[in-house]
C-alpha cells in the first residue's frame, strides 16, 4: 500500500484555521458602517443602535483607536451637521465608553479644538452649537484626566466623592471651582439648543428639532450628578470656613440652580424627552448651606432611561468560516493526492466538503426565510399606510369639523354680544326684552353645547396624534427590517462568491503543487538508478577490503592489549590525583572559613571603633556646648551689669582696663588656635575649651571694667565705650552661639578681621595711639609744617583733646587720677543712649575682634589733663561733633 511519512509544509500551511485578520477586518468593517451611519448629513439623530455598536466596538479593543482612525477621515469641516452628530456620538462614547477612551481622545485634543474654532468663526446655527459642544467636551476630559476617581458617566458614590475631596479645605475649594465650571459649559450647551428652537410649533416632533435636542440626555444625565456633588461639596465647604468667605460660591450656586431648574422643566414638558428619560424635578428653592441640618432635606436627582423597545439588529455573519473546523481541500485536488500517493487511512469524503454541502443548503434556506420576511415586511408596511392613510383622512376630517366648530363659536359670541347689546336697550319694549332673553338662554344653551363638542374634539385631535406617531414608529422599524434584510442578503452573496473564489484558488495552487511532486519524483528515480550503479561498484571493492580487514584485525588486537594496560596505569595515576584534590579542596575551604571568621572579627572591632570614635566626638562637643554655655551666662551677666544701677558707683581706670582687654586680645588668639586644632581634629577638644574659658573670662572681666572706667568719663566718650562695651558683648554671645551648634560650628570666626573696625563718627579710621605724636611745644614753635594752633591730643576714646602750653610739665599719675574722679550725675543713670537706642541697634553689628582692637587704641592714649598755671583752664575738643570747646574749672 502506497503511503507517504510526511506531508509537506506548503500542504499544511494551505489548510486555514482560526484567523484573527479575518476578525479584525471584519470588526474595521462594522465599525466603518456604523460610524458612517451614525455620523452623516441628514439632519435627523444619532440612532441608538449605531451608537451603542460604537461604544460596544471601544470596548473589544479596549480604546477608541478604529473610532479615531474613521473619525478624523470624515469631512467635519464641510458640514455644521456632520460635525454637530460627529460631537454627540463622541459624547456618548465618552460617557459609555471603555476607560481607555478618555486617553485616546486626549491624543485628539488638537483637532476637537479645530472644530470648534472653525465653526465658532462662521456665522451658522449648527456652528455655533459646534463651537460650545467641543468647549464642553474639552472641558470633560481635561476634568476627567485630573480626577481619575470620578469615570467619564461621573457616577460615584458618596464615599469616592469624600475621598476625592479629602480633608484639605484647598483641595475641596479647588473641586468644587472645577464643578462649578464644568456645570457652566453643560448649561450653555442646553441654552444654547433651546435659543435655536421655534417654541411656536412643535418642534420636538420634527427631525430637525431632535436632531438638536439629542444630545441634551447627555446632558441631563451629566448635570444630574453635577448637582449632587457640589450640593455635598458646599456642605462640606461651610463646615470649614466662615459664610462671608464663600459669598461668591453661594452666588455661582443660586445662578446655576435657577438656570439647571428651568432646563429640566422645559425639557420635560417636550414630548420628545418623555419617551427617553424621565428627568428628575429639582425643588422650588436652592438648599440652605448655612444651616448645616439642610443637608438631610437634599434628596439625590435621579435620571431613569426607560427599557427600550428592542430593535431589529443588523444579524451577525450568517456563514462562520474562520470558526469552524480546519476545512480540508477541495474533491478534485483530493483526487489527484490520491492518485498519486495513494487514498488516505481516515474517510473517503472530506469534511470541508461536507461542510460546504451544509452551509449551501443553509444558506438556500436563510434565502427562504428572507424572501419570506421581505414578504411579511412589504405586507405589513402596506397595511401600516393604509392605516395612516385613513387616520390622515379622519384627522382631515376631525379638523374640518374643528374649524367648523371655531366659525359657529365665533358667530354664536357675536350673536351673543349683539344680544347683550339689545337687552341693554330693553327698555323700549317688555315683550322685545323678554323674546331676546329666551334666544340668549337658547344660544347660551347652544354655546355650552359647542364647548363640550370642541373639548372632546381636542381629546379625539390628541389621541390621533399619537396614534399618528407611533404609526410612523412602526413605519420606521418596518423600514430598518428592510434595509437590514437586503443588507444581509448582500453579504450572504459576497460571502458566496468569496468562497467560491477561494475555492479556484486553492484548486489552482494543488494542481501547481501536484505537477511540482511529480517532477519531484522522477528525479528521485534518476537518483535511485545512480545509487544501484555505485552500489555494484561498492561489492566489487568490499572484497577487495575484507582481506586487509583481517590484517588490520590482528593488528587492532595487540594494540588493545597495549591500551589495556595504559588504561590501568591511569586510573592507578587518576586515583592518586583525586586523592591530591580532594585534600587540596578541604584545605582551601578551612583556609575560607577561617578568613571569613577574621573578616567578621575585623569588621566588627571596625563598627566598635567607629561607635567609640562617634561617641568619642559627641562627648567633646558636648563639652564644648557645655563651655560655651556656661561662657555665654558669663557674657550675659557681665552683659547685663552695664545697665545694672548698683554698678554706676563701681570705677576703674583705664590702664587696668587696658591690661584687661589686652589679656583678652591675648586670649582671643589661644581661642583662635583652639578652634582651629578643634576643627581639624575633632577627638580633642581640650585646647579650645582652655581658651574659651579664660577668653570668657577676660572679655566679661573688660566689659564689667570697661563699664566701670565709662563712669569717670565725660558724657559722649563714656557712652561710645559702654556701647562698644555692649557690641563686644553681643559679638561674643554670637560667637558662643555659633560654637553650640554643629551646623554653624565651622562659620565661628574668633579671629581679628584684616579690614579696619568700625570708627565713631567724624574720626580717622587709625587709632590714635598710631599716629606720631609732636611734643609740647610753644605756639608758633612746633616742628615744620605744624599748625600754629596747639597740638590736639585725643584722649583715650577720641573725643578729648588737651591744650599744650609752652613749658608746662606733663601731669603727675596722682593728678590725672584726680581729673578721673567721679561726676555728678543729673539722673542715676548718665543720660545717653539706652540699650535699645538707635545708636546701640547701630553698634550691635560689629563683632568682639573688631571691638577689643579699639578699645586697645582708644584706652592705651593716656588721658592727659593741662591745668594752666592762671586759667587752669580745659581744652575741650570733640572730634565727633567737628568742634571744639574751651572752658574753665577746678582741678
């Protein structure tokens, strides 16, 4: 039996299975038909089931990509309609869309926006209502994208709202602007339609009129939820801030209520909107939000979508090709195959035939039932206008009887009037009177008559238009039967002649495979003839061979022998190497073991080490913070005796206070080393300590000293040296301040500065003690170039000058203590500038290294008083003032 023990790969690649292309042209298909049909020129609405085929297709592919990539082919910017329905549908998918839909439509931001500037400039009514439906639009997904918590339909729950809002009043007042704003650009859509609207007919009725009013469900349902939000949310708004504060909020509130109010009352009242959504009534006044009990009276506004009528839908893909079995090859191509590799094991017939055999006759049977349906279809619409037709005919009628009625109405009031008129004038006639009374009650009889005639024409007018309505209803959804009929008959005969071409395709493909095998064949026969021919050559040269296989034999035995035993002596040679090996391996790991036991050992004696370093340097610092508090109270207190009352009656002279703020000069240097070698290393911190305590020591002892020497000075230099006194102090506090921290431990600065120190005012900024000094000498006599004036020397804080007289001696210690002795003061304490002055905030900015050095140049000159033999008079000069004052006293 013939068989063969594979089947090629281009065979099996020819068989079809489940195809995804297939599916996905098919779906790019259906989304094709259903956008063109729900996006076109006709001015009449979106109807639902295109739209919900949409919205059914965003989520198969889980975004709006195919809805995109239509979308942006249509030609929206020639038509106002076109774009109008364009927005609606994509409302709705926005709405009832997968969540994906929003990022793909952001994508698309720019061309909404287009749109709505294109028809915004254009002077056309569906324009207009473009331009505010894509600003509403852009103002949905922008809202949407920044509060992913709230879905597209905005249906949440009061929790997610809570959530979302948060505990931040910012947060809250910020959502609840976005709300608010959100709620402005729905609002404006729904003015809008109803400005465009003719209120005079009924114009719910007409397409045109719908074609407006249909996407205001949206609308209705947006503004539904919008309204419970910010009511919850300016709740929330005024149990956290006071009423005044949201004055405008409430405003915005009142405005948009009364606005949402009228949009929903006017809405049901149309006829159009009643057999689509039953839209909730808001109460007759806004809630009380400053009465926080208000918030249990609010009561949710609910919007209902009564269940639809179901619609005819276009029917799916009758013939399933791609889901059924793999269908084999065609009988022919079966034939051929069998001849020549012989019949297969499995049946004689193949499936794939039989399944076309089966979708032939269901397919002849779908035609019957078709042709059955368009029948049925065509009967039932020939009724359906006969019906219209008659109730057209007694609508006629009834209205001609309605006007007929108005005519006799109005006359019988004329008549009535003109009776009036004559029983007025009565009085010419009792018997005229009486007559005229009778014909009134009769016409007035009649007149009620007629009113009850017309009222139950009006009924009868009423019913017949709804009958009429949903005539026309039924009329439409015979229509769609028909077209989604033929529309079905249409494909079945495409997919007819698809299969049938496929079929002539994979025919012609196995006969091209079948001529390809043959020619196969008859080269393999050329190559079996070739291989017998080498195969008698091969016997010939096997004798040939047997002979020197013997003698190889023997030779193959004694090197066997050989290899035997080599093979002993290596694995004698192999035992002795794993024995090395494995002695050499257990050596290495306890070489490992014991390296990683000292690594441990090494690295923790490291983190001891590092923890006593550690601890090491917060024991120094805090020393260090220790002393530099105990010297910052020191500073203080010798601070505070300045302006202490009990210190005025404590003196000093200014060589002991020169020494002492030479001492401390001294010690500011020490303490510059210290910090210096503390900075550097900061595990010793017993240098820096020693100087700071002796510096706190010094400078407090030439402050208190410095205060006790101002108190035998005159008025202006003793207040220049208390205030420098007070700006050493407070530079010294800065300074013991910034030692107490670790963060501005490195910007401490005990160091002299290298730039000259702050004078007083009007004076020389080198000190005095610098300069060289002209002896005492007669006027007119001094040394070349001198002033014929006499010398002015400054006394130790530079506001004091002598009078030299020729020949007079300098003045003895004892006298210049005597000049020095204490003064009268006007007031306990010496008027001049009190800490808080203006001039203590002036001298508060130096530092203590740019005070000790003026004091050292102010107290080291000498206070020299000349007691003139005959005046003893003193020679005043106050460099600060820039003049100078002579006066007389006794010593």
């Amino acid at each position: 039996m013939n068989s063969i023990k594979s089947v090629p790969a281009r065979v099996l690649s020819r068989r079809p299975g489940h195809s995804l292309e297939a599916e996905r042209e098919q779906f790019d298909k259906t989304q094709a038909i259903s956008i063109s049909k729900a996006i076109n020129t006709q001015e009449a609405p979106v109807k639902e089931k295109h739209a919900r085929r949409i919205i059914l297709g965003t989520h198969h592919e889980k975004g709006a990509f195919t809805f995109w990539s239509y979308a942006i082919g249509l030609p929206l910017p020639s038509s106002s309609i076109l774009s109008w329905k364009f927005c609606h549908v994509l409302h709705k998918v926005l709405r009832d869309g997968h969540p994906n839909v929003l990022h793909d439509c952001q994508r698309h931001r720019s061309n909404i926006r287009e749109i709505g500037d294109l028809w915004g400039h254009l002077h056309d009514r569906y324009g207009q209502l473009v331009n505010v439906y894509t600003k509403l639009l852009l103002t949905k997904i922008s809202f949407h994208l920044k509060h992913p918590q709230f879905p597209a339909g905005l249906e949440v729950t009061d929790e997610v709202l809570e959530k979302t809002a948060g505990t931040d009043v910012n947060n809250i007042f910020q959502l609840t602007v976005e709300m608010f704003d959100y709620m402005d650009c729905e609002l404006r859509l729904s003015e809008s339609v109803f400005r465009q609207l003719n209120t005079a007919i009924a114009v719910s009725q007409m397409s045109s009129g719908q074609c407006r009013l249909a996407p205001l469900i949206q609308v209705i349902q947006d503004c539904s939820h919008l309204y419970h939000y910010t009511v919850k949310l300016m709740f929330k708004l005024h149990a956290c801030l006071p009423a005044d504060t949201l004055q405008g909020h409430r405003d915005r509130f009142h405005e948009q209520f009364h606005s949402l109010r009228n949009f929903f009352r006017r809405a049901s009242d149309m006829l159009y909107f009643k057999r689509l959504i039953q839209i909730p009534r808001l109460p007759e006044g806004p809630p009380n939000f400053l009465r926080a009990s208000a918030l249990a009276e609010h009561i949710k506004p609910v919007v209902v979508i009564p269940e639809e009528a179901p619609e005819d839908e276009e029917p799916e893909n009758l013939i399933e090709i791609s889901t059924g079995p793999p269908a084999e090859e065609p009988a022919v191509v079966a034939d051929l195959f069998e001849q020549t590799f012989g019949p297969p094991n499995g049946s004689l017939k193949d499936d794939r035939d039989v399944q076309i055999e089966t979708l032939k006759r269901e397919v002849e049977t779908l035609r019957a039932e078709l042709e059955k349906i368009r029948l049925e279809a065509q009967r039932y619409v020939s009724q359906l206008k006969g019906q219209v037709n008659a109730l057209e005919a007694e609508l006629e009628e009834q209205r001609k009887q309605k006007q007929k009625a108005l005519v006799d109405n109005e006359q019988l009031r004329h008549e009535l009037a003109q009776l009036q008129a004559a029983q007025r004038e009565g009085e010419r006639s009792q018997g005229l009177r009486e007559e005229a009374e009778k014909k009134a009650s009769a016409i007035e009889a009649r007149y009620h008559k007629l009113k009850e005639k017309h009222s139950e024409l009006i009924g009868t007018h009423a019913e017949l238009l709804r009958k009429n309505a949903d005539t026309a209803k039924q009329l439409t959804v015979t229509q769609q039967s028909q077209e989604e009929v033929a529309r079905v008959k249409e494909q079945l005969v495409f997919q007819m002649e698809q299969v049938k071409r496929e079929s002539e395709v994979k025919l012609e493909e196995q006969s091209d495979l079948l001529e390809k095998l043959k020619k196969e064949l008859e080269a393999k026969a050329g190559e079996l003839a070739r291989a017998q021919e080498a195969l008698t050559r091969t016997e010939q040269s096997g004798s040939e061979l047997s002979s020197r296989l013997d003698t190889l034999s023997a030779e193959k035995a004694a090197l066997s022998s050989e290899v035997q035993r080599r093979e002993a002596e290596l694995l004698a040679a192999q035992g002795l190497v794993r024995e090395k090996e494995a002695a050499l391996s257990s050596e290495r790991q306890r070489s490992s073991q014991e390296s990683a036991e000292l690594r441990g050992q090494l690295a923790g004696k490291e983190s001891q080490e590092q923890e006593l370093r550690r601890r090491l340097l917060d024991q120094q610092f805090e020393v260090l913070r220790s002393t530099a508090a105990e010297a910052e109270r020191i500073l203080q207190d010798a601070v505070a005796k300045l302006d202490d009352p009990l210190h005025l009656r404590c003196t000093s002279s200014p060589d002991y206070l020169v020494s002492r703020a030479q001492a401390a000069l001294d010690a500011m240097s020490a303490l510059e080393k210290g910090h210096a070698q503390y900075l550097v290393s900061r595990s010793d911190a017993s240098a820096l300590v020693a100087a700071l305590t002796q510096f706190s020591y010094l400078a407090a002892d030439t402050i208190v000293n410095g205060g006790a020497t101002s108190h035998l000075a005159p008025t202006d230099p003793a207040d220049r040296l208390v205030d420098t006194c007070r700006e050493c102090g407070a530079r010294a506090l800065e300074l013991m301040g910034q030692l107490q921290e670790q963060q501005t431990l490195h910007q401490a600065r005990p160091s002299l500065p290298s730039h000259s120190h702050r004078r007083p005012r009007n004076q020389d900024a080198h000190p005095l003690s610098a300069r060289p000094r002209a002896p005492c000498a007669p006027p007119g006599r001094g040394p070349p170039g001198s002033p014929t004036a006499p010398l002015a020397c400054l006394a130790p804080w530079g506001g004091v000058a002598r009078t030299c007289v020729p020949g007079a001696p300098s003045p003895a210690p004892e006298e210049r203590a005597s000049s020095w002795g204490p003064r009268k003061l006007p007031h306990p304490r010496r008027s001049g500038p009190s800490p808080g002055s203006e001039r203590s905030k002036r001298t508060s900015s130096s530092a203590l290294p740019l005070a000790l050095p003026c004091w050292k140049s102010q107290v080291s000159n000498k206070v020299h008083l000349d007691c003139c033999q005959r005046g003893r008079a003193w020679a005043v000069h106050f460099s600060g003032a820039g003049t100078r004052d002579t006066g007389s006293g006794t010593a």
